[in-house]
C-alpha cells in the first residue's frame, strides 16, 4: 500500500513582460491547473509537482524582468477547496487533475 501524497492548493499568478515567454509561461501553467482569469491559475499540487513546476517556469522566465507569484491557499482537500469566493459569475472550479507527460 503506497502512503497518499497530499496536495496542496496554489494561486499561481504571473506577469510577464515578453508575449512569447508569456504564452509559454501560460502553456506551462495549463498543464498544471484551472484558469481563473488572464494571469491567474488554481493548481492543486503535490510537493514533487510544485518542484516540477517552478522549475520548468524558471526556466522560461527572464529573472530580472518577469514575475511569478505562488499563494499557498491551504490542503486541496481541506481549506483550500472552498477558499475561492466569486462576484459576478460564479466560480466552478472542474475536479480534474492534470496530466503531466
């Protein structure tokens, strides 16, 4: 029996300063986690994942230009799964986990 890995729930929030980095920063990002908004993404990750991901955004980014942002919301199970609150249209957040390949 293999321990359970928890996941955790990020806000991953970036700005980038050149469109073709940008679009690679957001390719990255969608293989991670739902789009809430333009720059904005909810990933449900386990700790390797987050690993996985800032590496592969480090290496996109220009470190003196670009910005990347990591909320730590809380467990994807727990608080993080009900931490998101709308205005306006609704907020659904699909339970889907992405496939990394």
């Amino acid at each position: 029996m293999t321990p359970t890995t928890t996941r955790q729930t990020y806000v991953v929030m970036y700005d980038i300063s050149d469109d073709k980095r940008l679009r690679r920063v957001f390719r990255i990002c969608l293989g991670y986690g739902d789009r809430l908004q333009y720059s904005v993404f909810r990933c449900n990750l386990t700790p390797t994942e987050l690993v996985q991901l800032r590496g592969r955004l480090g290496e996109v980014i220009h470190h003196r230009e670009d910005q990347i942002v990591f909320v730590d919301v809380g467990p994807a199970d727990g608080r993080g799964a009900g931490s998101f609150r709308a205005i306006g249209r609704p907020y659904r957040f699909e339970d889907q986990r992405a496939i990394i390949v």
